[in-house]
C-alpha cells in the first residue's frame, strides 16, 4: 500500500569518533570543522535539498548542549529539528529503534553525521528518492578500496542482487554510502535484526531484507558527483580542500542550511539576513547580501 505521509529525516551524530581522537576527546566528530563550517551541516543540507523538513538528530547524551547552541530547534531554517539520546552506538540499524518514536508512520531517510555529498545533478537524484514513499533507495559510488565498505553487486540487469559489508573479494567496486531512504517498515525490519560479529545491528541486514522483497533501488553517484566520509584525517583533510577550492572558485557556499531554506521559500530575505547579522562575521553577511541582490544563483 502507497504510503502518502511526508518522509522525515535522521542524521546519526553518536557514536565515540575514536578513529578521530585526540580531536574527539573534548568535542562531538559531526562538530568539527570541514573548512568553514561544522561537519553536521553537511548531512543537514542534504536532507533539506531532499525537502525534508522534520529531522531527528540522534547523539551522545554530553553533546546535546552543543549542538542545541547551534542548530536550536531548526525554526531559524524553517524547519523542525529533534534529538534524541544514543547510550550506546550499536551499530546503524539502530537508528531506527532510537527514532522509532519520532518515524511513526512516515518514510524516513537515514543519512550519516560524517558523510558529505556534492556535485552535478545530485539534488535531483536525492528529490527522486524522496518522492518514491512506497519504495526503498540507497546511493552507491564507484571506490578504489572496496573491502573498506559495504559493496553492492548487480545482476545483468543492472539490478541489485547481493550485498555484503567489508568483503575480502567482491565482483563490484560500487560501495553503498551512508544515505537511505526507506518506507517506514524499517523500523519493524529493524527490531528484527540480530547483533552481527562485530557485535553491531548492520545497517546491511535491513537492507537484504529489503532486496530479497525486490524493493530495494540504487541511485548511482556518477563522477560528477563527490561523496566523502570523513571519519578519517586523511578524509577530514580531503573534504575540508574540496570546499575550500570550489567555494573559493565559485564564490558559493555549500553545506549551508540558512541559505537553502532561503532559496527553498521557506525563509523570507529579512530572516536570511538576521541570520548574516548575528553571525557576527563581516565576509559572511556580505555573502548573505550579494545573495539577497542576485537570486539567480545556484542552491549547491
């Protein structure tokens, strides 16, 4: 049956960043900085590009503070922002069980707290899959390192017919990135997924259940497109050039939740430049002003 409901949005921001330590000793990893702005914008902008307006952000009980000083309750975006606690990071399936509450009975996307995406044609991609409320994405991108991910492979139809995590030897190089959109069976799915060797609820459980269903499609992210996870310092650094380089080229911002609710509607020009103001950074207000006077620029 179609489920009409509006889809709500998850970003997982837990977890103990120790592959980032000491840099994570004192601070939550999704509030690090990725060049000019802090790495949860990144995730936050995705799902707004998706028009996903209700989000749940799921965090370590002592990093709640923090991130309510920064993104407050969302109204400064138009949007509507919640949290809930993670005790212990089990693993990504148990996104679903946290925000069970919070899903009810609406589709729901899952992005992950350290992933980053940009590029030609993906808001597109990202709107399709938003629209398809009675079908299940997930994004796959061609990697160098496959056993580092979980991997998709396809059959001579180009569809999905078997996934694995971490494979030592796997027939594809297209990894499965941390960004789903699913119909709100999930959450029943996921009270069904038992902890794997790594002592984890796998996020790859949920989606073989979706495959042997037949329901489960693959938007793949061309090489236009650039997709990050920076849970690494190498990663940290890489992502954090890219913006630099193609923010200082363009002249435009990317990752910016004020500016994309503003393109969007759903904030209006005196909101937008509050928000410029009371940043309190003179290059940033002129940026919000340029914008203001030019609207014919791109969202991304």
């Amino acid at each position: 049956m179609k489920n009409s409901a509006l889809r709500k949005g998850i970003i997982l921001a837990g977890g103990n960043g120790s592959r980032l330590a000491p840099l994570t000793l004192g601070v939550s990893k999704q509030l690090l900085p990725v060049f000019d702005k802090p790495m949860i914008h990144y995730p936050l902008s995705i799902l707004m590009l998706s028009d996903i307006k209700e989000i749940l952000i799921i965090l370590k009980e002592k990093d709640i503070n923090a991130y309510k000083n920064l993104l407050g309750d969302g109204k400064q975006f138009g949007i509507d922002i919640k949290y809930s606690i993670q005790k212990n990071p089990d693993g990504l399936a148990q996104s679903f069980l946290v925000g069970e509450n919070f899903i009810d009975n609406s589709p729901v996307a899952l992005i992950l707290g350290d992933n980053l995406y940009h590029g030609s044609g993906l808001v597109k991609q990202l709107k399709r899959a938003n629209k398809q409320t009675d079908k299940n994405t997930i994004f796959a991108y061609r990697v160098n390192d496959p056993e580092r991910y979980g991997i998709v492979e396809f059959n001579k139809k180009g569809e999905p017919s078997k996934i694995q995590e971490k494979p030592t030897y796997s027939k594809s190089s297209y990894a499965i990135t941390g960004l789903y959109f699913f119909d709100n069976s999930v959450v029943e799915k996921a009270k069904k997924v038992k902890p794997s060797k790594r002592g984890e609820l796998e996020i790859t459980s949920i989606l073989n259940m979706y495959l042997k269903e037949k329901n489960l499609d693959i938007e793949i992210l061309g090489r236009g497109i650039a997709w990050f996870d920076t849970g690494t310092f190498d990663a940290l650094h890489q992502a954090g050039s890219y913006i630099r380089t193609i923010e200082n080229r363009q002249g435009l911002k990317i990752g910016c939740p004020e500016e994309i609710s503003w393109r969007k509607g759903w904030i209006s020009d005196k909101e937008f430049l509050e928000i410029g103001y009371k940043l309190g950074n003179d290059d940033y207000l002129e940026y919000v002003k340029r914008l203001i006077e030019d609207k014919t620029q791109d969202i991304i």
